[in-house]
C-alpha cells in the first residue's frame, strides 16, 4: 500500500506531489512495517523469491511454501486494489478513462513494473537479477550474528533502508521489482481492472522476469554470502568460539 500509492501520487500528480525519492522512501517504509507486523507471526516472508530460497537451503519446510506464497499473493493484490480504489477518481482524470500499459497516460507501471525502452530483456533480467542478489547480500549480512549483525530490534529499520538504497542506485532500468510477490498479483489484479492483458505482454512479455530473475538473483546472493562471508568466518573447533569473547572476572 505504501509502495503503490506513492507511485500513484508521483505519477497522477505530474511530479507535483513527488519524486524518484518519494518512490524509493514509501518502499522502504512499507518493508520496514511489514516486518515488524509479520516478523514475530511468520518470519515476514514478504517475498516470494526469499521464501523459495528459505526452502532451498532447508530453513523452511516446503509443506508451508503454498501458504506463504498464497498469503503474500493475497497481501498484494489486496494492496493494488486498495490504492485503485483510492486513486480511482484521480486515475480516471488523468487518463479520461483510458487506462493503458503504453503511451503518455500509462498508469498500468503504478502497479507493476516494466522496462525503460531502452533497454533490452537481457540487460532488464541482470538488473533484477543483481538488484535482489544485493538484497539477499544485505538480509544476511543484517543478521548475521557471527559477524557484525545488526542491534536487535534495529533489523526491520536496516532492511528498509537496504530496499531504500536498492532503489536509488538500481531502480532506473526496471523499477526494482525484486520480489516476484510485489509483481505478480498487482499485475493480474490490472489484468482484471481495466488495462487488460497488455499488461502481460508488454515490454517484450516482460512479465516473468520479475518471477524468474529475482529467485535465481535470491540464490546467488546466499552464495555469495556464503563463500566471501561465511565460509570464512566460522569459530574455530579447538580453541572453542574465542572470537569477540569477553572475559569475566568475578571478584
């Protein structure tokens, strides 16, 4: 909601009530409350490619994979209807009730993302497919208590600013969708609420890059985590966990 409503503003206000900026803020709010209301309930599995790459690596049974994805389906379209329903007066004056996926009153990329003309479907795919590789990087570097995790308490806050980030450095290509869960279900929901099927053939059939590339990109972060980070930072057997130890004399 906060993430759709703020294109929203930007776009329907010509730039008036907003920038890029303002974009990449409500993005990054949205996340940091989302794992604060989810995070103790269910992990805050707010993504589609985190939760199939929890399964992968064996954190997360895949028995509750379709519960997850259901829940974070239903999370998104209901926030794409949401801010439709909000912005419906100003969508229908912006557009004089055309709503299209192309042209100079597009309003379908409120919803779901779509490459910048420019820029080819291998170049679109390896910009999501970095984009979440970063943010995987980030989560784990975030809580990784064996190295210089985060405060407790301070996780949900540094998360939001690494989406924050994400979309300032990485967001001109594709719109930073990153997560197949923010993508998807807006995008049927604009299927079904008046912008039709273009929405999934437009921009070269763009529509499964923002389910495909995010998951592999999902994948090799950890790996990356893994063989930089971890792998080298593992306590040593014989001389027990002596790293950052404190010693404690007792008087």
């Amino acid at each position: 909601v906060f993430g759709l409503s703020s294109v929203a503003q930007v776009v329907l206000g010509r730039g008036d009530f907003g920038q890029h900026l303002s974009i990449n803020l409500a993005f990054g709010i949205g996340v940091t409350l989302g794992i604060h209301a989810a995070g103790g309930i269910s992990g805050a599995h707010l993504n589609a490619a985190i939760t199939i790459t929890h399964c992968i690596l064996g954190n997360l049974p895949w028995r509750k994979l379709p519960a997850y994805l259901i829940g974070q389906f239903l999370g998104s379209f209901t926030a794409a209807a949401t801010v439709f329903g909000l912005y419906y007066d100003a969508l229908y004056d912006y557009t004089k009730g055309n709503f299209t996926v192309t042209g100079p009153t597009a309003t379908a990329s409120i919803f779901s993302t779509y490459p910048a003309p420019y820029v080819s479907l291998p170049g679109a795919f390896f910009t999501e497919f970095t984009a979440t590789a970063m943010l995987l990087l980030g989560i784990l570097v975030i809580h990784d208590e064996k190295n210089n995790g985060a405060l407790k308490g301070t996780q949900a806050l540094l998360t939001g600013i690494l989406v924050l980030g994400i979309g300032l450095g990485m967001g001109l290509n594709t719109g930073y969708a990153i997560n197949p869960s923010r993508d998807l279900p807006p995008r049927v929901f604009t299927a079904i609420a008046g912008w039709g099927m273009d929405v999934f053939t437009a921009g070269h059939h763009w529509w499964w890059v923002p389910i495909t590339a995010p998951t592999l990109g999902s994948l090799a972060g950890v790996l990356i985590h893994k063989l930089f980070i971890d792998f080298h930072n593992q306590p040593n057997p014989k001389s027990g966990n002596e790293k950052g130890q404190t010693v404690v004399e007792t008087s």
